[in-house]
C-alpha cells in the first residue's frame, strides 16, 4: 500500500500546477536520503511479506456471496484489541494503546485500497535464519484466524485474486448505486474505495489526467456457447450522467473483450509481495537487478485470475489489468496524438514491468538496457551533480517522468529535507514489478536512525494463492532464491526488452505450461577461482552445467555501463559474443527444474536444484531440509504440471460447475461455491487437498 498522508488534497488542475515543484523537492529528498544513507550497513538480510485478503461476507441460506465494505470497522476492532496490542501487533496507523514486547510478535493489519480488503504482514521482519522460514506458514495461517476474528459471522478472510462478479449487481454489503462523481463508473459506486481522501482523490485525477475514464479490455474466454461475437452485455450504452459516459460511444468497450473502467477493477485485486532488506545498497542494487528477470516466471506460476466482471477470461493473470486501470497516460503520451502539451511519449502504464538495471555490476551489458527508455534529463543531471552515479540516477529519473497524482496543498509551503513526502509521492505510484526503496525519513532522526531499515527491493509480480501453504511456499522459494544469487554470485541478466515480452507472455492462458520465456543460458559468472574458496562449480547445480566456451573476464568487476562504458561493452562483446547468444526460449518447467538442452554440450540447472546446491553448501540439518522440500515439491510440481495453477483449477471449476452453461458466464452460485471452496482450502491443509487435490502433493 502507498503513503497515506492527510492534507487538502488537489483536484488535478491545480495539482498539474504543483507537478514540477513535487518533482524537484523529490530529488532533494531523494539526494538527501542518498547522502545520509549511501553507507548504511545493516547486519543481516532481513525480509518480510505482505498478503492481501478480500473480505467476503456468505449467506448460506439464499447461496450468496457479496464484498463486505467493513475494512473501517475490521481494522478499528484490530486497532483496540489490548491482547493484539500486547503481542506488538494491531494497525500500525490506529494503534489506540503503546505496543509492548511479547514473546511471539502478532501480525499487523493495514488498509487497502478497496473497503473490502485488508493487508497483513508479520509483526516484526523476518531474519537471515533458515528456521525462521519454517514459521511463515503459521504466521500467515495466524493472521487470517486473527483477522476472522474480528469480523462478523458471516464475514471471511479469502485470499483469491479478484472477486468473480466484481462490477455486478448483488455483489456489495452494502450496497450503494454506481457512477458516482470520483470513479464516474458505470459498474462500481465510489463507495467501494477506501474513503482516505488519497485513494479517491487518486481514482479522480488519474481519470482527468489522462481525459477519459481508464479502459480495462480482458480478451473473453470462448466457450462453447459463448456469443459470437461477443459483445459485453453489462454495458450501458446510453447513460449520459458524466461527460466520461461518451468513452462507450467512442468505442472504449472492445468486442470479444470484458469491458471495465474504474481503478477498483485493478487495486481491488490481491497479490503476494516480499521485501527484502539488503546488508547495503550494493547488495539491494544487485538483488533488484538479478530478480527482475524472475518476475514474469513467477507471474505464470502462480497465476490465479482466471474470471472477471462474472465472465471467464482468455487470460491467467491480473497484472495488465491492473495495469491499464490506473494507466494516466494522454493520448498525446501513448502516441495517439502528436506532442503539444507533454514532454514525451511513455511506452508504458505507471504500473508496469521494470524499465531499468541498476546494480554496478561488471556483467551488465548496455545491450541489456531498455531502448525505449525514456527519462527526465534535468533531473538526472540533478542526481549526477549530487554525487549519484550514472546508473541510479537514471533509475530514478525515469521514474520521475510522471506527474504526482496526488497533491496536497500543505505539502507545498516549504521543502523539509529530513522528509520523504515528495520523493515517496512519486516513488509510490511507479508500480513497477520490482521496486528499489531507499531508507526511510527516520535515517535523519539521530535515535531512530540505529533501528531505521536499510535499502530495500520489493518483489512485486506474484498472485495471492488460496492457501497460506502456497503463499509461503512461494515466499521461502522467492527468500531461497536471493540466498542463492548472492553467495553463488549468479548472473540472471537478460535484456530489459525481453523481460517486457515475457510478462506479456505470462498472460496467456495456462502460459505455465504451453508458453516458452526468454530466460539466459547460463547463470554462472567466469571469475578469476580464489584459492580456498568454494564456488558453485563444486555445487550440485553446477555439475548439471557443463564448462562454459569462452573466456573469463579478468578483473571486470565494479563500475556500471550505463554511461562511459563503452570499454567494457567492447571487451564483453569481444568475450562472450552477441547477446542474443545468452539466452534462449524455455519452459517454466526447465527455468525452474532444470534439464532444457540450451547449446550442444549444456542444460540449464534449474532454480530448484540452484536453491537445494545453496542449502547443501550450508548444511541445514535434517528436519528444516525436510520442511523446506514440501515448499520446493510445490513449486517444482507447480512448474512440470503435476499440479495445477489456481487459474486452472478456478476454470476448471466453473466449467465443470452444474450451473454453467459454457457461455462463458460465472453467475451467483457458482460464484458462492467457488468462494465457499477458497474458504475451506483456507482452514488447513487436508481440506485444500480434499477441496482441490489437482493442485496439491498427495
């Protein structure tokens, strides 16, 4: 969830006026975080992971189900739990009482965007341990036994993507008539937001900025009756209540498309994130550049979105859905008029893959760059004049290309250096699908400071799964992973361009399976060998890779390319060949298990056996192995189809459902099972199994 300030805030006239001074005293925030911070030195890697719930609210009798619009109510009742409270846990905003220590840390509550959803992480970060990864699944399984407790009888935590009819009639307790003036949709009330003056503010001004409503066009799945074409019947085409109502007459409804128009349509979806906090920025820079090509993988791994606005969709996965619904971009920025009032055209949506590499790393190659990135040159050579090295300046300023959405009139009297605000106005609305999070203002206050976090990288692709064994599965696997980059010093890289055609790639339906991904050949760096020193070469891993062709690059380590380094590009060039020569198609299956053939003589090793060559090299005993394998079972069968994707499973239940009559449409009942069926997996893992056994190891 982004910052959540209070103020006047702005309608987008006036904010439009106050764009360029928020995005100067940004990069002063910005310059002057980096100079507290740029040698801060944390102990340890420390992570953490957030779960996302919708809060559904069951009639048994009548065989519905509708949104529960109570978050206020959830998270007060959170808020004032004393016991809560005492364990250090409760709403970090609505604490009414001084949290105290306790033996066990309670989870901690947040608000969402939509008033049905909630957020819970851990009440404390997660260490370096291998034992703490054995405590994640109780720890999430806690917090939703927390947060039912403070819902009415009715009322459950369910961790499914979307709500199948969300847009509907009958879909909202309460309910409340559509197309108010701040989402001016013709689907959803402005009611279902968080009433937090940010978030309609946000839906509003992203909608005047870009001088339409947001258009959400989801290819429809084609069943055997499903109409020919299809055109959505859920749209109204002769409403005339807001000027925006032209956007169907103009053609904005797609045919064979699921047509929706509001921001909910995406906030109001659910995911798995973890953050990780790196010992310093050299480690954070080389763990966000060495995942980002992992994003997409995950994506179609854990895809679990299959129904939208009551319809079966062609697609998986909720990412370009969310995408396009807080997408601000003008017609001028996406290429559909000619430059007059903006700077420059923008190829992507402010929610979107990644853009950019940041690590100085001697195996990042300027080919690996984005060739359509675009930047704000000023407030580059800002950053540059501050002491910020080429590479992170030019992160940051092409985040800060955009315009802040959000502007609130107090915030503009005068700059406060030991703040944030600015920088995180921006920051927090560049949902890419990784994301580089400097220090917090704290780092300025002199007994805050010892105890403030260090640079940190947000993984931010993943779904929310139905169950707390999955989510866990996939955050120790996320976890094991980054152990595994960093003491293997593995080399993930892959040309930026090629990230973007695999998320695009991962929307397909069951893309897990019948879809190959851009993935590199081979992840082991040539160095130097260091006497006395263990290298993955002895590992498990490597002995399923072949010796590479080729030459190590002596003492190539240090300065990024991005910016004076044509030297190295010609000596990388001159080693190893054209880039395209680095990767290769290959399945899900091969990325995460191993075995695809990518030259004559070499397979890839697989990010499973990668992982289990890391836990060989620090002797985990027996047990916690034996814990962490069920983990690793999940994935690798997630991976080879032994089990399925949640998205499979969803259609496979709908379709299978007696009430389906293979047009596509999900209606109430079935709707009503499929939550009841996500409500059951939740409460163990014998009923997940006994529910859904396609999609767990027996």
């Amino acid at each position: 969830m982004g910052l959540l300030a209070l103020g006047t805030p702005l309608e987008w006239p006036e904010a439009k006026k106050a764009a360029s001074q928020v995005r100067e005293w940004g990069i002063e925030q910005l310059l002057a975080v980096w100079r507290q911070a740029k040698g801060k030195e944390r102990d340890a890697l420390l992570w953490g992971d957030e779960i996302e719930y919708l809060v559904v609210n069951f009639d048994d009798k009548d065989r519905k189900v509708k949104l529960s619009l109570r978050q206020a109510d959830i998270l007060r009742a959170l808020a004032e739990d004393e016991k809560l409270l005492k364990q250090g846990g409760g709403v970090p905003d609505l604490n009414v009482l001084e949290n105290k220590t306790a033996k066990k840390t309670a989870p901690c509550f947040h608000p969402e965007f939509g008033r049905f959803m909630l957020e819970a992480t851990p009440g404390k970060p997660w260490g370096i341990s291998l034992k703490d990864l054995l405590d994640v699944e109780d720890d999430m399984k806690w917090r939703r036994v927390i947060a039912k407790e403070h819902m009415e009888a009715g009322e459950f935590p369910v961790t499914l993507t979307t709500f199948p009819r969300l847009g509907l009639a009958n879909t909202l307790s309460p309910e409340y008539p559509a197309s108010g003036d701040r989402l001016r949709s013709q689907f959803l009330p402005d009611e279902i937001a968080n009433p937090h003056i940010r978030f309609p503010t946000l839906a509003a001004n992203i909608r005047a900025r870009r001088g339409r409503k947001v258009e959400v066009n989801v290819p429809v799945f084609r069943d055997e009756k499903t109409e020919k074409p299809f055109n959505d019947p859920t749209v109204n085409y002769d409403l005339h209540q807001w000027p925006e109502d032209d956007d169907v007459r103009n053609g904005a409804a797609k045919q064979d498309h699921i047509y929706m128009d509001a921001m909910a349509f995406g906030m109001g979806s659910c995911c798995l994130q973890i953050t990780f906090q790196a010992k310093n920025i050299e480690e954070g820079r080389k763990m966000y550049d060495q995942l980002s090509p992992l994003g997409p993988i995950m994506l179609a791994l854990t895809a679990a979105t299959p129904v939208y606005k009551g319809f079966l969709a062609e697609t998986d996965v909720r990412w370009n859905q969310i995408s396009r619904a807080v997408d601000d971009r003008t017609p001028e920025e996406l290429g559909e008029k000619p430059l007059e009032s903006n700077r420059w055209r923008i190829p992507k949506s402010r929610y979107a893959s990644n853009s950019t590499y940041i690590s100085q790393d001697a195996r990042l190659r300027p080919e690996y760059h984005d060739p359509d990135l675009v930047t704000d040159p000023a407030l580059k050579d800002k950053l540059v004049a501050g002491g910020m090295d080429d590479l992170l300046a030019t992160h940051f300023a092409h985040l800060f290309i955009r315009d802040p959405i959000v502007v609130f009139a107090e915030d503009l009297k005068r700059l406060d250096l030991t703040s944030t605000d600015h920088f995180e106005n921006l920051q927090s609305t560049n949902w890419q699908h990784m994301r580089f999070k400097p220090p917090p203002a704290t780092i300025f206050n002199e007994q805050a400071a010892k105890d403030t976090p260090g640079w940190r990288v947000e993984f931010r692709s993943m779904e929310i799964q139905m169950t707390d064994f999955e989510n866990a599965a996939f955050a120790v696997f996320i976890v094991l992973v980054t152990r595994a980059i960093l003491s293997f010093d593995l080399n993930f890289y892959l040309p930026i361009a090629r990230t973007t055609e695999n998320m695009e790639t991962a929307h397909r339906r069951n893309a897990v399976l019948d879809d190959k991904f851009y993935f590199r050949k081979d992840p082991f760096s040539p160095k130097k060998p260091t006497a006395g020193r263990s290298t993955p070469a002895s590992s498990r891993a490597h002995s399923r890779a072949p010796s590479r062709s080729g030459t190590p690059v002596n003492g190539m380590r240090g300065s990024g390319t991005a910016g004076g380094g044509e030297d190295l590009a010609h000596q990388l060039a001159h080693h190893f060949g054209p880039v395209e020569d680095e990767y290769t198609l290959m399945t899900v299956d091969e990325i995460i298990n191993g075995g695809g053939t990518v030259t004559s003589d070499h397979s890839f090793p697989g990010l499973i056996p990668l992982v289990e060559s890391y836990l060989d090299s620090v002797n985990v005993d027996v047990e916690t192995r034996c814990e962490l394998q069920r983990y690793l079972d999940l994935i690798r069968k997630r991976a080879n189809g032994k089990l399925w994707t949640g998205a499979k499973w969803i259609r496979d239940f709908v379709r299978k459902h007696e009430e389906y009559e293979k047009d596509s449409r999900v209606g109430e009942g079935i709707t009503y099972d499929l939550c009841k069926a996500a409500e059951e997996m939740a409460r163990s893992t014998e009923d997940a199994k006994r529910v859904a056994k396609e999609m767990f190891v027996q």
